[in-house]
C-alpha cells in the first residue's frame, strides 16, 4: 500500500512541496504520495489525531504551525525543542516526533552557493527574528567566533531570539534602521521575514544602498525569484541566493528521514524554478 506524507499549514494552496515531493517519489520509485492540507488553527490537533489514525507516517509543517504544533506532538527533538519550531515530524513506534532542518537546509544552501566549507570570524546581519531566524541564529552557533547581528522592527523579540540562543560568543541587537546603517559592515545578510514576498514584491525590511565589497546576500524569499532586496542587493554588486535552493533541501531532508532515501534536491530546484514561471 501506498505511503501518505503531507504539509499542514494555513494558508497552504501555494505551497509547492506537493510538487517537487510527488515528482521525486516518481523518479525515485518510492511509493508514496504527498498532499498539502489547509488547517484551521483550532482543527490542529484532531487534524494530528486524524493524521496518526489513518496511517501518516511523516508530515512537513509550515507557517502558522511551526510552534503551535510542539503541544500535540508525543516527542521534539532537543534541538527542535530549544528552537521551539518544527518543520518535519515523523512517526516512530507509534509516536508522532518533531525535528527542525530549516536552519540546517538554509546553511547548506548558503555553504554551497558561497562556494566554501565553512564560515568563520565572518560578520552577519540576521534580519527578522521570527520562526526561521531562530532556526538559522541556533544553526549558526556551531560556529563559534562570527558576530551577529539581529535586526527586528519589534527590538524586544530580537532580544528574545539572543537570549534563548546558542553559545554564540558576540551577538548584538540593532533596528532595522541601525542595520541599514552598517550595512557595508557585513560579509554575510540574510533576510528572514515575509517582506519583499508575492504579493507585495516592491518592499524590503532594509534598503541596500552599500554593501561590502564581497558581501554575499541570501534572502529565504524565493517567490518571487529575486525579491526586492536581492534586486538592490545585486545591483550594488553583491553575491545573492534566494530561498528555493532551501526549500528543496528541506523537502530532501524530509524524504530521506521518511525513506531513508536520498533524493536529487537539484532536480527539485529545476521544478521549483520551471513551476514559479508559471505562478
Ligand atoms: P516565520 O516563522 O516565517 O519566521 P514569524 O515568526 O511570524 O514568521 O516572523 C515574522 C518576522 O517578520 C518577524 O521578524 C517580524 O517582525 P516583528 O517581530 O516586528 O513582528 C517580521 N515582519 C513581518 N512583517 C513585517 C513588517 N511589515 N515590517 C517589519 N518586519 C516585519
């Protein structure tokens, strides 16, 4: 019998996983088949109840339920739980367990495209302090001499994020107004918030008018391809990513923890980038 794995979240009808997730059980030969399923918020748990008596042995999570899922879930994986967000549960013995990769996918993405093994001493802007903040401030404390930068509009949740963080040795919290101002310090910006996505494609958390020399800009946006900020970030020179190559590692990441199957993310990316032709 066919597998079920799925994606919760609200809103859920753009979201693409179901594509590069069904297309990668068909070149893969897994058999198994992905749907994306619309929540209510006060649905979530008999929607986690239901999932677990019908059969689901896995399911992503996505915006709004990252945290509020923790509640229903029987286990969190440590580091989920210091992250307090989850993005991929899977059922073992019986027991639905949560696990976080966004900041995992993310950091992939950014070694990969910056072409390097590692990054040290590097100066970062983090911008936003939301869900993925958190994931990708946590994943970046394995490195221990960068100096971070959290910039938020509400300056007391940055705070927050620095508080609960990692053993990172040098953090500091600046408004966005501060960040735009030191912009030219920064070998590394990435941008974590909603802002600059479709629809609103003309705004950006920060305007980029100068940037080090070899800065490197990654923007976790990737509808639309190039976000405003990643457009002025180009245009004053900057190496830029978008999100895409991070939300095929987390869906890679999720079929290879449901199957044990290693699947090709790149060919993800070419269907993420040929489907948002098309949106
Ligand atoms: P996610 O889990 O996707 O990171 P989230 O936890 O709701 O989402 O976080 C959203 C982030 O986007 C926050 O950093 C939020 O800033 P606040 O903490 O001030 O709310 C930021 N954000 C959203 N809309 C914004 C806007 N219009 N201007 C500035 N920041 C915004």
């Amino acid at each position: 019998m066919s597998e079920l794995f799925g994606i919760i979240g609200n809103p859920i009808g753009h979201s693409l996983s179901p594509l590069i997730q069904n297309e990668a059980y068909e070149l893969n030969e897994i058999d198994a088949y992905f749907k994306a399923f619309h929540v209510e918020s006060k649905d979530l748990e008999s929607a986690i109840k239901g999932m677990k008596a019908i059969g689901v042995k896995g399911f992503m999570v996505t915006v709004p339920f990252k945290a509020k899922v923790i509640p229903f879930l029987d286990e969190v994986d440590p580091m989920a739980a210091k992250k307090k967000a989850v993005n991929v549960v899977q059922l073992i013995d019986g027991k639905f367990v949560g696990y976080n990769f966004d900041g995992e996918a993310w950091l992939k993405a950014l070694l990969e495209d910056m072409n390097t093994q590692s990054i040290d001493k590097e100066s970062i802007l983090i911008v936003g302090a939301g869900g993925a903040a958190q994931s990708i401030y946590h994943t970046l404390s394995q490195y221990e001499n960068l100096h971070i930068d959290i910039a938020n509009r509400t300056v007391v949740k940055a705070e927050e994020l620095k508080k609960l963080g990692g053993n990172h040795k040098q953090t500091t919290v600046i408004s966005l107004e501060e960040a735009e101002n030191k912009q030219n310090q920064y070998d590394i910006i990435v941008q974590t918030t909603s802002i600059g996505m479709w629809p609103e494609i003309n705004q950006s958390p920060i305007t980029i008018t100068n940037l080090k020399e070899s800065a490197f800009v990654s923007d976790i946006i990737y509808n639309p391809a190039e976000s405003e900020l990643l457009k002025q970030a180009r245009k004053n020179g900057a190496r830029t990513q978008n999100g895409m190559k991070m939300l095929a590692l987390q869906n890679a990441l999720a079929i290879e923890m449901w199957t044990g199957r290693k699947v090709d993310y790149e060919k993800m990316m070419k269907s993420l980038k040929e489907a948002l032709r098309f949106i």
